[in-house]
C-alpha cells in the first residue's frame, strides 16, 4: 500500500476524531488545554487527567472516563495495526 493510500485510510479512520490546536510547554512543564477542547470534553478545575506515552506521543484521558477510554484506545489501535499490516 503506498504511503498516500494508508494516510488517506487512516484520515478516514479517525474523521470524528478533533483538532482542537496547540499548546506550548512552558518553564514548569505546564501546557494549557485549549478552551475548546476543555469544552468539548467537560474538563473542569480540579479534574484529574491521566497521561500516557503512546508511539511518541502523549494521550490524556479524564480520570473518570478511564473505563470508555481504555475500550476505544483498544479497539482504535486494533484498527490502526490492521491498517498498518495492509503498507
């Protein structure tokens, strides 16, 4: 599978998923969640988040989704390793 078909099935894969922009890591290793973001996903002060280290990248789930989270990560990596078989 050439390179623009597997970016094109993943794009599609993950076409509900959002953007919601960038934060910078600051002095203290602190970096601002987006308002939209924290909108979208009802993060509120004094929520916990859970971070993890992913394939180089960082994930972050609210403590209190842990159960649905850990589920759609799951069935999400599934689909990407079946995508990634296919290259």
């Amino acid at each position: 599978m050439k390179y623009a078909t597997c970016y094109n099935s993943l794009v599609k894969h993950f076409q509900d998923e959002k953007f919601y922009g960038t934060a910078t890591v600051g002095e203290k290793g602190q970096a601002v969640i987006p308002a939209a973001a924290r909108k979208a996903m009802n993060l509120k002060k004094g929520d916990k988040l859970l971070i993890f280290g992913v394939g180089g990248m960082l994930m972050c789930a609210k403590l209190a989704n842990l159960q649905k989270f850990a589920t759609d990560l799951a069935q999400k990596a599934a689909k990407i390793r079946s995508l990634i078989t296919k290259i």
